[in-house]
C-alpha cells in the first residue's frame, strides 16, 4: 500500500458530525440490560441517557391478493450524550457508535476516545467479534453566492443536458465507489440546502466502510481504520478544489 499522503489540517474544516462505528456478532445472551450496564462507567462523561429504537417496515401480502403496511418500533440499544461536549456514545445490540458533533478537532483525539470507549464496551458486552467498521464525515461547505457553477467548489457534481435550462434549486447525488486495494467501499452523497445569508451550504458527505471479520481484542481493526481514514482523506481532498480549501483556512 502507499504510504500515507499529508494533507492540511484546516482550521474551519467543514466538518458537521464524525462518526466512527463498528458492528458486532454478539453472544446470544446479552439483552438490553446488559448493554445499558455500559452507562455507569461513562456516566460522569455523558450524563444524558436514552433508549434507542430501530424501524422496521414492510408490505404485507395475503392469499386472496390484498396488501397491508406493516411496521414497528424495537428496542435495540442505547444512546449517551454529553450535550457540552457534542458527543454521543451508541450501545446496540449490533454495535458501537462514537458520533462527534461540531467543533471537530483532529483524527488523533477523535479516535483514541473511539477506541477507549470501544474498550470499555467490549469489556461490558464480550462481543463475539467484529463484522464491519466504517467512518462517516459529514461536510458542510458554505458556498458563497453568487457561484457560475459548483465546479468552482467541488470537482464531482450534477451535470444537467445543455439544451435544457441550466438552473438547478435543488438536488441529491450518490456515489458507490469500491477501493480494491484495501477491499472497502465508499459511499458518497451530495446535496445542498437552502440558500441562507449570502451562502449555499453545500452537503458532502462520505462514509467508508469496511466488511471483514475482526477480533475485538486485535490490531488489524485498527491498522484498517487508519485505511479508512486515508480513504476518506483522498476523497475529500481530490473533490475539492484550491478555492474551496480557502474557505476552510
């Protein structure tokens, strides 16, 4: 693999919420009190507590050709806030989330208290092993307006035919694209907002992830999530052009 490139570490980076995550297989045993046995060992560090829920949906079919919408609310862990802090630590019965909102620091920070919460969750639940990581950083680029075209900003973006009108007020891309080299995929996605004060804020968002068995006590995670994260850093960077990078200094 080629070593690390070295990329600027912005002052104003545009970074609206970093999410580090990993999904496990856990013994058959552990239930929601066991997961919630995780609060009182960071309590003091994120003092809010709340149960959290997954959806499910579907379309019911029956013999005499009828349908029916079906869906329904279950239990499957829970959240831990720090609200001072802008953090939120997930216990599930499929994994572990650290979620840092904005002011984002550095990678550094960001993850050695992933890894140490992760620690601590995997002393409470003994999961089995791990089967997917994935980091996601969700960008918000204030694009100042009046702007001719988003390539000004960002090299990937919507294309409408020439002979239709070239204006556009709204908009939602997705990317899929696979490395081969360290086996993961990235999921990018793009939008933008409402215009608000002068400035188009502008969506880039990239989750990279990585499916692969793991053992939670071993280095090879986290050798992968430092890949993840050089993934990511050359999406960002390749898709961004001098001048966008001048509004993050």
């Amino acid at each position: 693999m080629q070593a690390e490139t070295k990329y600027v570490v912005f002052p104003n980076a545009p970074i609206t919420e970093a999410v580090f995550d990993i999904r496990v297989q856990l013994p058959e045993k552990v239930t929601l009190k066991d997961l919630d046995s995780l609060y009182p060992k960071i309590q003091d560090r994120f003092p809010e507590r709340k149960e959290r829920f997954s959806f499910e949906a579907g379309i019911q079919f029956s013999s005499k050709g009828s349908s029916g919408f079906q869906a329904s609310q279950n239990p499957d862990g829970y959240l831990y806030r720090s609200p001072i802090n802008k953090k939120v630590v997930q216990s599930r019965l499929d994994g572990f989330t650290f979620n840092k909102l904005r002011p984002y620091e550095q990678w550094e920070s960001f993850s050695s208290e992933a890894q140490e919460l992760w620690n601590t969750y995997v002393q409470t639940v003994k999961p089995i092993k791990a089967v997917r990581i994935a980091l996601r950083y969700i960008n918000r680029i204030m694009i100042p307006l009046p702007i001719d075209s988003f390539k000004e900003y960002i090299l990937t973006t919507p294309e409408i035919a020439p002979d239709l009108p070239q204006g556009l007020s709204q908009f939602f891309m997705r990317l899929i694209i696979p490395d081969s080299e360290i086996n993961a995929i990235a999921v990018i996605t793009q939008t933008m907002e409402e215009p608000k004060g002068g400035y188009l804020p502008y969506i880039f968002d990239i989750d990279v992830f990585k499916e692969q068995a793991y053992d939670v006590a071993g280095t090879e995670m986290w050798n992968d999530f430092e890949k993840l994260r050089m993934f990511k850093n050359g999406i960002f960077f390749k898709s961004t052009t001098d001048k966008a990078k001048e509004l993050f200094k």
